[in-house]
C-alpha cells in the first residue's frame, strides 16, 4: 500500500547534500608552469568524466550549482595550465560546475570587470547556477582544501599569492579570485562596467560588498595559496589613471553601473570539451 512504499527505501530514492567537507581532498599540491602542455595533452590527461562546455555534475549527491567565470583573451598558454590544474580539483571538491572562458572580442581596451558580468549573464541562460566563482586565468590554488563555492558572504580566494609572497598585499585586497552567489551578486548590482584598462576594478567590488552591508569571507593563508603564472603586460591592458580616481565615487555610482546596465552583444559561443569559449563585443574604445 501506499504508506509502507513511502516509509521504505522507495525505487525513486532521492539523493542527500554533498557534505560540507568533500570526503577526497589531499591538500597541498604541488603545481608548475615551466612544462609546456599540449591541449590536446591536457584533454587526454583530465576531460575524461566532463560533459563538453566543461561541465561535471557529481552522481553521488546534491551540489551546488557553480559557473567559473574567466576572464580572457590571448592567454591560451595560461589557459591550459588553469585547465589541467583546475579540473581534478574541481572533481575532487565535488561541485556541478561549468567552466566560462569569457574572450574579449577585438583589440580595444581590455576590460575585466565588464567581461565577468557579461559571463554572470551567458552562464545563467546556460543553467540555473546558484554560485559564481570568478577567476583570473593565471592563478592555480596549490591547495585543493581552498573550496570553489559559495559562502554565507562574498569570499575572496586568492589571499596568498607567491607573487606578494603568500599574503595580502594590503587588507581590502579582493583581486584574483573571488566567489559570490547569485543573491549577493544582485545585492551589490554586479561588477562596474566602467573600468577600462588595469586598475581599481577589485577595490570597486570590494567597496560595493561593505557598502551593501556585508562582509568578505576568506580561507586562511595556509589553505588560500595561488602560484600566478608569470607573464608580462599585456597589450591594450595599461593601467588607467582614471580608474583610482573612480572609487571615491563608487557608493554614488554602483546602483546605476553594474549588472542593470550592462551591454553587450555575443559574437560566437564555442563548446570546447574542457569550456565553453564565449567571444563578446563590450564596445570597447580603441
Ligand atoms: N586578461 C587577459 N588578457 C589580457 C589582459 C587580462 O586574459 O590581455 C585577464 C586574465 O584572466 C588575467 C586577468 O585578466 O589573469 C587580470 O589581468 P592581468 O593579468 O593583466 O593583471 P595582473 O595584475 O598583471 O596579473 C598586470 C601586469 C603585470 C606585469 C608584470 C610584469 N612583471
Ligand atoms: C592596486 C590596484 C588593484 C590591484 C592591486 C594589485 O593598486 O586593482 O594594486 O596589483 N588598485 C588600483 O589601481 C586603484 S598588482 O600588484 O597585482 O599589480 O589588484
């Protein structure tokens, strides 16, 4: 009868939330970029359990739901380190993600801030993520136990970097990597769109997370370690004088320049096994 096939296992048993500590971590690894990968190499060596767009989704329970932002262009090098790194990390910390590789179309001024915004919108038309983990394209955590997901506030990942000897290069800084779910990204109306060239954008963001009455969550030194691939300044890339004269004005302009108005118009979308590559038009000054 129908009481005893609700009170036992039934056929259609549902499956339980991933636990808070993913059961197969190991810790620190150890991570280079002298080597020179192959993309063909690294597909072989880690897409095996992927769904093509770079997608996972564990069998085993209920994850959250994670789309990695990255921001990008001409950086394929740095690219498939990140790859080769990133994906068994991902596997092992048991989350459903997808990876976005957000390209800048065309050769005007770079733009970071306004790419991750635009990769929040295309990984959303994609799947009903609850969580955005934003990530530069050269950093690798060398510590599997530094959880891509989300938190009850914004976190920032990237605290020790070897670049600024494996701490802070000052308390506010919130450049890197960084997580927020979908609410509290909605609460500080997203990222600036406004920051052309290198600059400011990461204290933009940190400054709208306090402004909007929250805190930054962040794992401790130990577990929160990155090795930056080390490269030089990109073109088109140079840092704007503009930009730190802009953050006075931040608590003013954040309602107005976000996730509210953002443009932008998408010019190919490639499914790639390991990512999907989504090439936009930011309207980019020259
Ligand atoms: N990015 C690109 N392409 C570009 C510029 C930036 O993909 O042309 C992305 C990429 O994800 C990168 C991120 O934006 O990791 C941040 O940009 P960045 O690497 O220029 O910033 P960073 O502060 O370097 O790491 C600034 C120049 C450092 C020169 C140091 C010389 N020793
Ligand atoms: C600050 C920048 C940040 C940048 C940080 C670290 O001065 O965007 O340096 O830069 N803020 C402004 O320019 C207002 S780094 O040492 O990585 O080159 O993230």
């Amino acid at each position: 009868d129908v009481a005893s096939m609700t009170s036992d296992a039934p056929a259609y048993a549902t499956i339980g939330p991933c636990p808070d500590i993913p059961p197969k971590l190991v810790g620190p690894l150890r991570v280079e970029f002298d080597y020179h990968r192959s993309l063909d190499k690294v597909r072989e060596e880690v897409a095996e359990p992927l769904q093509n767009g770079g997608r996972f989704k564990p069998t085993e329970c209920v994850a959250q739901k994670v789309a990695v932002i990255i921001p990008f262009r001409n950086r394929h090098e740095h690219l498939k380190h990140w790859l080769y790194y990133l994906h068994p990390i991902l596997l092992r910390q048991q989350v459903d993600y997808g990876i976005y590789v957000i390209n800048q179309f065309g050769e005007g001024v770079f733009n970071r801030a306004k790419l991750m915004n635009a990769g929040y919108f295309e990984a959303l038309k994609e799947y009903d993520y609850d969580c955005f983990v934003f990530s530069d394209v050269d950093l690798v955590p060398t510590d599997d136990r530094n959880l891509y997901r989300c938190f009850s506030n914004p976190r920032h990942l990237a605290v020790a970097m070897d670049k600024f000897g494996y701490r802070l290069p000052y308390n506010t800084y919130f450049g890197g990597v960084s997580s927020f779910s979908r609410e509290q990204f909605l609460r500080i109306n997203g990222f600036p769109n406004t920051y052309w060239g290198w600059g400011g954008e990461d204290d933009d963001i940190y400054k709208r997370v306090t402004f909007r009455g929250m805190s930054v969550s962040r794992p401790d030194l130990v577990i929160g370690r990155y090795k930056m691939v080390r490269h030089k300044r990109d073109l088109h890339n140079e840092p704007n004088p503009k930009n730190p004269d802009k953050l006075h004005m931040t608590h003013w302009t954040m309602d107005k320049d976000g996730i509210n108005s953002l443009k932008y118009t998408v010019k190919e979308i490639v499914k790639e096994k390991m990512f999907t590559f989504i090439t936009v038009d930011i309207q980019a000054p020259a």
